[in-house]
C-alpha cells in the first residue's frame, strides 16, 4: 500500500480551491465479508478496521445507529488509525432519534450521543453525522421541525441529512439546510414508490453521497432478509455515471463524502475500490484474493507480484456454499460471486 493509496481519493479545484473525494465502504464488521473482503484464513486477531482503513479515506460506522456505543468504542477507532492522520469516520446518528422520534427522551438521547462521539471530534477524524431518515419520514411540517430540532441541538458537529423520499425533494427545504450549512445526503436507490432519485445537489461545503444499490426486487420486500436488500453490485457504466455526478459535486464544495452501502457479500468494496480507480483516473492497489472474488478488479488493480489467492481455509470453503437469494452458490454465479458483475 503506497501513501497515495491512503491518501484523498481525488482532488479537485475550484477557483483555486482545493476539494476532496473522500470514498470507502458504510461499515466494515460483517461476517459474509470473510475469505472475500478479508483474506481467507484470517485469525481472530485480523483488525478488519485497519484492514479497510487502509484501503479507503473514511468508513461510515453503521453500528451507531443501532446503539450509541461507550467513549472507549471512539477512542479505540481513532488509537488504531492514529498512523492514518488523514482517515476520517463518519457516524451514523442513532435510531432513537431519526426513526422512533420519541420527545421525552430526545434531548438526552443528542447529549449521550454527542458525548460518545467526542473522542472522534477532538481526535479530527470526524467527517460527519448522518441524520439517515426512512423513508416512511415524509415532506411534513411536523418533520420538518423534527429535522431542524435534531440540527439545533447536534450543532456544532459537521452535519448531514438523508431522506428518501422524493417529496423532499422541496426548494425551501433545501434553501433551509443551506442557510444551516448542512450537507443534502444524495442517494442511490431503486427507483420506484417516489423513493428520492439521483442527484447532485450540494447544500453546504461538506456533500454526502451513499449507495445503497438497485436491488427493487427486495426493498420494500417485508419477508426477506433486509441484507438482501444491499445484494446489488454496481456494473461500470452505472459507476461512470456517479462518478461524473461526484465531479460535479466537487466543483461546488470542499468535501465529498462517498460510501457504498451494498454490502451483501462484499459487494461494496468492490464498487469502492472501482469507483477510486475511475476518479483517480489510474490503477488502485487491489488485494489478490479480492479480484479473486470479484474478476472485473483486474481492470483497476495496480500490478502485483503474487498472481493467486491464497488457499482458502475449511472454514472460509464452507461459507463459500451458503446459497444465495438466487437460489445458486456464489461459486455457480457468474464471475464466482454474483451474476450481471460488469
């Protein structure tokens, strides 16, 4: 790994302003990652957050949403990217404030929160919080004033709103998240229900982007697994086109931040790591057992001495028959893991 690697994912200028790309993964702790995403074999000890902290310029951390985590949580991710001076997180805010919305523990909920996530911000490795709404959370006036009570009291951190649903797609909504200086999240997702399209929009000097995949199938499916829903992997040409839609956004700010949220089985990494290459303009180192997993890396992938994965462990052999949604094996897919990869 060579210190561009670790370094901003692209840089671009705007009237003698320098703005950076920031792109990696929305978290990194999930078990059908390994043997694909981690090498295959790896000991209990492997640090799977240096491993991709090394490989990107930020991660989302998605268990914030689930649970606000103790100090000792932050600090421990800031200690073991302390090599990485440059290597942001950006947290997602807890649930308890963006999708139950309950007024009585409200204030509470933003203080632990805040409190938690003070080791990151002291540390500057906080690119922001994420205010991920459903997409349930209409256009209303009563959740408009939810949204503006959440940024009053999480001011000062560095801020950014998701909604997904297309109703908020308003001029005075966005003008207000302008005057505030917070960041419009814009999204990827199956197009369908007035769920929010692509866009471009830039709201603050800090822009988020997030791909969650095309999966419409599975979305608003209520049996399934809600992993399937992420079970979607990006080909190059719909990649062309959110990198073309990053440019833009880059001439108007002074950081993107970009995570792909498609995590089933890994496929995240992959449309990472090739999303880097097509805004570097330029090969990215690719571990071998990844382009391995996912062919369509070779293209991207810097030239490496060891031409073979290493041999897989039982264990990791085993995974690798856990049918999929599909009904195949990832070995019966096309391009071993997935079908329609490229």
């Amino acid at each position: 790994m060579t210190a561009d690697d670790v370094a901003s994912v692209a840089v671009c200028f705007r009237a003698g302003q320098m703005t950076e790309v920031l792109i990696g993964t929305a978290g990194w702790s999930y078990d059908d990652w390994a043997g694909y995403v981690y090498p295959p074999g790896a000991s209990t000890q492997f640090d799977r957050l240096v491993y991709l902290a090394e490989m990107f310029d930020t991660l989302e951390v998605n268990s914030t949403f689930y649970h606000i985590p103790p100090a000792r949580m932050p600090q421990s991710w800031v200690r073991r990217t302390a090599h990485l001076p440059k290597f942001t997180f950006s947290v997602k805010l807890f649930r308890g404030l963006t999708h139950e919305r309950d007024e009585s523990t409200c204030r509470a909920l933003v203080s632990q929160f805040s409190e938690a996530m003070e080791p990151l911000r002291e540390s500057g490795k906080l690119g922001a919080v994420l205010i991920q709404f459903p997409w349930s959370f209409r256009y209303t006036s009563e959740n408009l004033a939810w949204t503006d009570r959440l940024i009053q009291m999480l001011k000062p951190l560095p801020l950014a709103i998701e909604v997904r649903h297309a109703s908020w797609l308003n001029d005075d909504y966005l003008e207000s998240l302008s005057s505030h200086q917070i960041a419009f999240c814009n999204i990827d997702q199956p197009q369908m229900n007035q769920c929010l399209p692509p866009g471009d929009i830039v709201t603050a000097d800090l822009t988020y982007v997030r791909l969650h995949g095309r999966n419409a199938a599975a979305w608003f499916a209520k049996d399934n697994d809600v992993n399937e829903r992420y079970n979607y992997l990006y080909n190059s040409d719909e990649l062309g086109e959110w990198a073309d839609r990053i440019r833009k956004i880059s001439g108007r700010g002074k950081r993107v931040l970009v995570y792909t949220n498609n995590h089933f089985c890994g496929q995240a990494v992959a449309n990472a790591l090739q999303l880097k290459s097509i805004l570097l303009n330029r090969r990215v180192a690719v571990p071998p057992h990844l382009i391995h997993a996912f062919p369509q890396l070779a293209k991207v992938s810097e030239v490496t001495e060891e031409t073979s994965p290493p041999p897989k462990s039982q264990k990791t052999r085993h995974k690798s028959e856990k049918r999929l949604p599909s009904g195949k094996t990832r070995r019966e897919q096309t391009g071993w893991l997935f079908e329609n990869s490229e």
